[in-house]
C-alpha cells in the first residue's frame, strides 16, 4: 500500500490561507517594520503565492490593518473628518472623532486589547513603522500641512499619551473627563502640532 503524499508546492486558497498570512504578516511587521517587510516575504513565510496575499488584502497597507486585527479602520474615521472642514479647526474634529471610537465600549475592548500589543516588547514597530506611515502620514497630506514628517509624530504622541492615561491605566481624572473636557484640553495643542510655528 502506497502512502499518499502531501502536494508540494505553495498552499491553495484553503479556508486556513488567510489566517497564516496574517500569522506571518504580524510577525515580520513586529520584527522588521512596515517599511521593510514585503508581501513576498510574508507571502514566503506563509506558503502562497505573492498573489494570494493581495487577493485577500489588496495592498501591503490593508495586509498591515488587518493584521493589527483593529475594530475599525482608523483611516475611515479619520479622512472623511478631515475633508469636512478647514485645516485651520481639524484637531477639534479629530479629537471628536477619535473620542467617538475610543468612547464606544465594545469598541474599546478591542482597542485596548490591541495597543497593550503594540506596547510589547517587538510591538513598537508595529507604532513606529507602520501606524505612523499607514495611517497618520496619510491625514497630514489630506490636511496639506508642511513638515508633516514632524507633525504628525507630534500629534500622535499627544493622542498615544491619552490612550495609554485614559483608557489603559485609567488615570484620574482623565478617565472620567467627559469627551468636550478632552476636546478643550487636546484640541489647541494638536492644533499648535498641525499648524502653528515650529522650530
């Protein structure tokens, strides 16, 4: 009796497919970055073809999102926020938006359940070399900012201070700060961020 043998080759399209290709998305992004992981390697690593990655998830920018497993996508909150007014009030606008998704209870679970693995030991990557590029590189060039490389950052280290106070460890009173409260405090900072002089 002959044993049959496993195909060789890369996998088909099987109901796994997509979760091994995230499996090995999350671990080159946290291991190398956004910027120097490609779709062939994590392609390589999970089996298929280059092909079926982009089948699945489009771009290496979607693969990245998906892989953070986030409830929502950051970049639909925020851009249609961002094209609804002028650049001269945005912060106000994303503060609200950002509180409207981070405020929503079954939302933040998931949310807290990601950011505490972004603050991992390989994690920071996935900040530094992918959210920062994917997502908030984007909204600086809708806004037509200058130095958006700088203000950005400087956004996001208002925004990442906030989460890690308010809705990780749950400082107070910032907890329990009503959302027009963050709004008031957050706003002219980030403002400052995205349009005032900078060195």
């Amino acid at each position: 009796m002959t044993t049959a043998r496993a195909p060789r080759g890369r996998r088909p399209g099987a109901p796994d497919t997509k979760a091994a290709i995230l499996a090995a998305a999350r671990e080159r992004f946290a291991a190398l970055g956004f910027a120097r992981t490609s779709v062939r390697a994590i392609a390589a690593e999970a089996g298929v073809d280059p092909a079926l990655v982009h089948h699945y998830f489009g771009t290496k920018d979607e693969l990245f999102l998906a892989a953070l497993e986030l409830p929502v996508d950051p970049r639909q909150v925020l851009l249609p926020v961002i094209a609804a007014g002028e650049v001269e009030d945005a912060a106000e606008r994303m503060v609200r938006a950002f509180l409207s998704v981070w405020d929503d209870p079954e939302i933040r679970v998931r949310l807290v359940a990601v950011f505490r693995g972004v603050l991992d030991a390989d994690g920071e990557r996935l900040l530094r070399d992918g959210f920062l590029p994917v997502v908030l590189e984007p909204i600086g060039a809708a806004l037509g900012i200058d130095r958006p490389e700088l203000r950005m950052p400087l956004v996001a280290s208002q925004v990442v201070g906030l989460i890690v106070l308010r809705y990780i460890i749950c400082v107070e009173p910032l907890a329990s700060l009503s959302a027009d409260d963050i709004v008031a405090i957050y706003a002219p900072t980030l403002q400052r961020y995205l349009t005032g002089e900078l060195p």
